[in-house]
C-alpha cells in the first residue's frame, strides 16, 4: 500500500497540486517509517523503491534520515538482485549526499546508477543519473566535463518529450555562465511552468531574483520575481531541492535589504536560513549561508 502511495506522491511533488502531497506525505511520516522497517526484515526490492520515492520529501524534511534508509537497503546483498530499484535508491542516496558536501561519494553514485540504468534501458533514471553526476563533477571544478553530461541529459529528455527534465538540465547548465545564465534559466522556467512544477517554478524565480541583482543591479525586477515566487505558491522553508537552500527567497531578500543600508534584517533573514539548513542537516546550505552572514 505504502509502496503504491509513494509512487502517486513522488511525481505529485512536482506536479500542480503540490502541497497538497506534501501535506499527504507529511502526516504519513510514521506509517511510511512502520513500512520501511517492515520492508527491511521482508522485502529489500520495495525497500529499495520505498526509500528512493521519497527523494523529494527527503530533500524537504530530513536529509539524515533519508540517508540512513536509502544506505540500509542498498548495503543488503539481495540489493544486487534488483537492479533498477537499486538504481533508484542510489541515485537518491546520491542526491541527498550532495546537499552533505561529499561530492565524491555522491559522484560514485551516480556512476554506478547510471551504468544500472543504462542496463536496464531507463531513459529517464539515464538522464537523472547524468544531471546528478554532472553536478558532482561540477562541484569538484570539472566543468567541461558537466556540461558534457548535462548536453546528454538534455537530448534524451528532449528526445523521450520530458519537460521537466529537459527544464532541470537547463537549469543546471545555466550555472556558471554568467553570460548565458538568465537565459538558460528564464527557458527552463518556462518549462517548468509548463511541466506544472510550480514548487521548482517558484523557487527558479528566487534563485533568478538572486542573480538578477548580483548581474544586472535590477532590484525592481528581482522583487517582482519574489512576489511572483509567492503567487505561484512556494513551499517556504520546505524547499531545497533547487540546490541547497537558493531556492528559498530569504537569500535575495536579504541581498536587496544590504543593498539598501538594512543589514540588521540582512542578518535576520540568513541567521533563519542557517537555523533550517541546521535542521534539515543540509551542510552545504549551512556553510554557505554563515559566509554570508560573516559578509554581512
């Protein structure tokens, strides 16, 4: 039962109806947590699947817990058995170890997931695992090669008519291209809105607003970007995934009150990022935002 409803909410996370399922998730926090420790004594292949369906709850509540689930199942011999569903618990367990900093684990993840994925014909696990390794490489100052598996990840979404896929390969290609950034982006927001992840949407525009300051000075734009932001409903302080915690509009927001002398509401509105990125054990979030805060 819980093994169907995760694949219902999995995809519901990034669809239209979005708080909704985190909602839903949310108050099955406890059964979803009876199932897992159920499927560890009888079944590893739906803990595989059970565990790695939940990646954007994970991302959004507990980075650690989702990690000590995802790494339990995968480390059972039988977990060889089942190849695809250890694919997706890998590429899972990859995504959370980013957020954690350890970029060479999570690249070995994503080397192996895409391998399993490959083998077992997954268009989409493949252009997953390919925008996850390429990140790992990204964080590691091997951008070249990034961009390569980000390129690939972008022609089989294309090729297979994923929007939001082919949205997140965008989305990551932008980074680091300051002269092609906002466009990359503005494209792949268009896709989002289109794909109905308003969630990711959302959280595009704050990193958007963010950028747009720091690269054209337009503070007017950015806070329409903001305002826009909250109309399509942003799951505030529950959303991560865009990468770390820069989805979040507590970052641009307090880039426009320094820009404006205010560097008291500056303080305030980092010192609660951090007090969320320590929560959620998100370790990049955390050491980004206190250099901020040293900044300010």
């Amino acid at each position: 039962y819980f093994l169907e409803l995760s694949r219902q909410i999995e995809p519901g996370l990034q669809g239209p109806q979005q708080m909704e399922w985190f909602n839903q998730a949310n108050d099955e926090r406890d059964n979803m947590r009876a199932a897992l420790e159920y499927a560890s004594r009888t079944d590893t292949e739906a803990g595989l699947y059970l565990s790695s369906l939940q990646h954007s709850f994970w991302e959004s509540v507990n980075l650690r817990e989702g990690s000590h689930w995802l790494a339990r199942f995968i480390q059972k011999p039988e977990a060889n058995d089942f190849p695809h569903a250890k694919a997706k618990a890998l590429y899972t367990l990859g995504v959370l170890h980013i957020w954690t900093q350890d970029f060479a684990q999570a690249m070995s993840f994503a080397q192996e997931c895409l391998a399993l994925f490959q083998a077992c014909r997954d268009q989409q696990g493949e252009a997953d695992a390919l925008i996850l390794l390429g990140y790992s490489l990204q964080l590691q100052d091997r951008r070249t090669k990034a961009d390569e598996l980000y390129e690939r990840s972008l022609a089989i979404a294309r090729s297979i008519g994923d929007l939001r896929k082919e949205a997140v390969a965008l989305f990551r290609l932008g980074y680091d291209h300051p002269e092609r950034q906002l466009a990359y982006w503005e494209e792949a927001l268009a896709l989002f809105r289109k794909a109905g992840d308003r969630n990711f949407a959302a959280g595009l525009l704050c990193l958007i607003a963010r950028f747009r300051i720091l690269l054209t000075g337009d503070i007017d734009r950015a806070e329409k970007d903001l305002d826009e932001a909250v109309r399509l409903g942003l799951l505030v302080n529950k959303s991560i995934g865009i990468g770390g915690l820069w989805g979040e509009p507590g970052f641009a927001k307090s880039i426009i009150a320094m820009l404006r002398g205010d560097y008291e509401q500056a303080y305030a509105l980092l010192q609660d990022m951090v007090t969320l990125a320590n929560e959620l054990g998100n370790r990049m979030g955390y050491l980004w935002t206190r250099a901020h805060l040293g900044y300010v």
